[in-house]
C-alpha cells in the first residue's frame, strides 16, 4: 500500500462542503489563538533578526518569506497551540503558510482558506502521530518543524490549486525540506522559535516547486529510505491512514493559557488550583512536587543542573523548576513571567529550590489521549496538599470557553496594537469577514515588517 499516495489524495479531494460546522468553527478559534500569540511574539528579540533579514532581502512581499517571520514569531512565546497525540504545533505552521499565500493570492475565500488549513492540520499531525513523538524527540528531531514541513505544502499546495498529483510531488519536495534539531536545548537558544517559520517557508516552496513541474518522491513516508523510516525508530505506518475522513485531528488541538512548553501546562494548572483555592503566599510553601509525562522527562527535567539554572527565557519555558516557581509566586504563568527579570531573580531561584520533579506511573496510563499531572505540597503550618490534573486547561476535553479564549487573545495582543484594534480583530475573526481584501489583517494590525526592519505599530505596515 502507498500510505503517500493515499493519505495525499484524499487531502487533495478534500472540500469546504466535506466540512463539519464545527470544523469552521473551531479553524477561527485556532485561528484567533494564533494571531494572538504571533502579536505579541513579533515583539520579542528573537523576531527582529528575522524581519532585518527579510528587508534587507528586499523580499517583504514574498509569501515564503513572510510565512518565515508570521511562524517565527508566533511560536516565540510558547503560547501556540498543540495537537495531544503528536505533540507538534500545527497552527503557527499552517496559518503561517496561509495567511502569507492567501494575501498573495486574488481569491481566497474562507471556506477555500479554512479546507487548505484543515487539510494541513491534518497530514502534520498523522505524519507526527506515526512517527510517535517520544521516538522523534529521542532522535533530536523537533516534530513541529520537521511534520510541519508537510503540512504546510498540502494547505499551500490547496490554496495553490494544485492537482493531486502535483500536491504528491509537493509532498514528496517536503521530505527534503523536513528538518529541525532540538539542540537549542543545550544553551537555550533561538532556532526552536525559528522552526515553524521554515516549516511554513519549506511548504510554500515545495508546493511552488511542484506547480512548475518539479517531482518529488511519491512514497517520502513509507519507503525504505522515506521519512518515517529515517526519524523513528519505532513507527507505526497505519496511522498515516487510519479511519482517515471520519474525524478531523484539527478538533484535537489543545490551547496553552501558559507561556510554556505542553509538559509544563498540566502541573502548572494543578499548582494554580492548590494556590488559589487555598490562598497560599509562597512563604507558606516549603515543598512543591511534580510528577511530570515521561515523554517530557528529557525537555523539561533534564539535565538537572540546567533545569534548576536556566540562564535565558528559552531555557526557562523548558524548566519545569522555573515554571512551577513563577505560578506558586505569582499565581501565573504567562509572558509577564516568562521574563529576564525572573529567570535572574534570587526569589524565584528560592522557590526552584523546592521544587521536586518526579516520573509517576500512575499518570502514564493513558497518555497521549490524556496529558495528567500530579502536583503535592507541603506546608509550614503541617498541612500536605495534593491534586491530579486529568486535562491541562486548554485541551479538548478541558476547553477555554470563547470568552476566555478572547481575554488571552487581548491580553496578548492590546499591548501591541491597542484594544479597539484587538476587538475590531475579534469581530472580524467571529465573523468570518475574511476573504478577498481581508487577509491583509497582519499588515493592518501591524505585525507586516515595516522599513525598518521590526515589526510595525499601530496602522504599521
């Protein structure tokens, strides 16, 4: 069987009307969540460099490029969304690629935008479901960029019009493309941020390639010297397919509320729940234990040293020591956190101190369709605290409501485009006025590179 082939060709075949309502429904919620994160995320120190590069290429108004700095910055802050099963962020990839192609293009309708963004969702997170994430990590490949590459050639390869036999091909480009190291966990560097970016880039570039009559491999995924073969050790080739159409993994896709990595998101929930609901000041907390996924053992515990020592923001969204230490201290765990400031505080490094990271087998058992955590304290009055986290806030099966999803949108973007600006995207977004004229929404919220090479302001552009 070519597991390419068939997986491609149902992609290629799938249409709008193919679509359930809650499908469209939840594309603009993923999509609200993503605009928010990437606003906020054109501010960071990471996204300048890109935006410089870009301009001093002259090449501002090329969809690859702009893909390269929208996926840059919204995955900057740690705040993207994540499909539970591969353990990949698929909307900083595919809204990336497609709001930079659909600006581009002259007829990109919602329903045709929300089909491309599905389908991408879709070929990312079966390609990182397959290849079982815990297998790719062990590897030293990070799935986001290395899946996404895919993804993002099928949603640009849609919004291109392509046939299905050209989609194959753009495929088959892509494996080329996929790549992406998670050695930025050494000394906390940038390129993890830079990853979806590529990702994006790589896809529009296959698919762009594929049109001209450039091939590809039709069989990247199961050949012998295909993709699965050479990034896991251990993969499952059937779930490239299985039951393919009767459900959509874009309904599988968790929100963060924290400014972290998803293995931090459920034991900072069950932190906040014990803070809050018994009011504790951080003095009165003299032990903090946490039992974390072992699948996000080696990125969140280890080493130990670096773990309890971050020296940068990035080591620090990857420091469940840190994490749990912000949200005792400041019932939070977002970017005004995540902060310099913080990861230098002798405070905060007073209160790692007491942290306790634990592996627990009771939490294992059914993962990744679960993401538990357990979380016990110990008190200077005597008491012992203790509480399980079944699903992070954010999951599926523990949703933010659209309410709540709308107040995280603000929180992030208001400071960088002000708050009428934010609403006017809200409306926009709930509303579905998107379409022809409307894609320029990033220039017109000032996340387009402007001639300086940063991010514009309000009205930037």
């Amino acid at each position: 069987m070519n597991e390419t082939r068939e997986l491609v060709e149902f992609l290629a075949r799938l249409r709008p009307e193919d679509l359930p309502a809650e499908v469209f429904d939840r594309t603009r919620y993923l999509l609200l969540d993503y605009l928010g994160v990437a606003i906020r995320g054109s501010r960071e120190e990471s996204s300048a460099p890109v935006y410089k590069m870009i301009e001093r290429l002259n090449a501002r108004m090329l969809p690859g490029h702009a893909a390269l700095a929208y996926g840059t910055a919204a995955h900057a802050i740690e705040m993207d969304d994540t499909h539970n099963a591969g353990s990949i962020h698929l909307g900083v990839v595919m809204f990336s690629a497609a709001l930079a192609l659909a600006e581009s293009l002259p007829d990109v309708s919602v329903d045709r935008f929300t089909a491309a963004v599905v389908a991408g969702y879709e070929a990312a997170a079966r390609i990182a479901m397959a290849l079982q994430p815990k297998e790719h990590y062990w590897l030293g490949f990070h799935p986001t960029a290395t899946c996404g590459a895919f993804g993002a050639a099928v949603t640009a390869s849609k919004l291109l019009r392509l046939t299905a036999d050209q989609m194959l091909s753009a495929f088959g480009i892509a494996g080329s493309m996929a790549a992406g190291s998670m050695e930025f966990l050494a000394e906390g560097a940038w390129t993890k941020r830079l990853h979806p970016g590529l990702a994006a880039q790589n896809g529009i570039q296959a698919a762009m390639l594929a049109a001209e009559g450039f091939r590809g491999p039709s069989t990247i995924l199961e050949g012998r010297d295909g993709f699965l073969h050479g990034h896991s050790k251990r993969p499952i080739l059937e779930l490239i397919t299985e039951d393919l159409g009767e459900s959509f993994e874009i309904m599988r896709t968790s929100i963060k509320p924290h400014a972290c990595f998803r293995y931090m998101q459920g034991p900072i929930d069950g932190i906040l729940a014990l803070v809050r609901e018994h009011d504790l000041e951080p003095d009165a907390i003299l032990r903090i234990e946490v039992a974390v996924l072992e699948a996000g053992w080696a990125l969140v515990a280890e080493p130990r040293g670096q773990k309890y020592n971050p020296q940068s923001i990035v080591e620090a969204q990857f420091s469940m020591p840190f994490g749990a230490a912000v949200a005792a201290m400041y019932r939070a765990a977002g970017s005004d956190q995540f902060t310099e400031e913080n990861v230098r505080s002798k405070n905060v490094r007073r209160m790692m101190g007491r942290v306790v990271v634990q592996k627990d087998i009771r939490i294992e058992k059914n993962f990744p369709e679960e993401w538990p955590a357990r979380v016990a304290m110990d008190l200077a009055d005597g008491r012992h605290l203790e509480t399980i986290i079944k699903h992070p806030k954010g999951d599926p099966k523990n949703p933010l409501s659209w309410d709540e999803l709308i107040a995280k949108f603000k929180s992030l973007a208001a400071p960088v485009v002000g708050l009428e600006r934010s609403e006017q995207l809200v409306a926009l977004i709930r509303g579905t006025g998107l379409g022809t004229g409307g894609w320029g929404l990033l220039a017109e919220c000032g996340y387009r590179v402007d001639a300086g090479g940063a991010p514009g302001g309000d009205g930037g552009g």
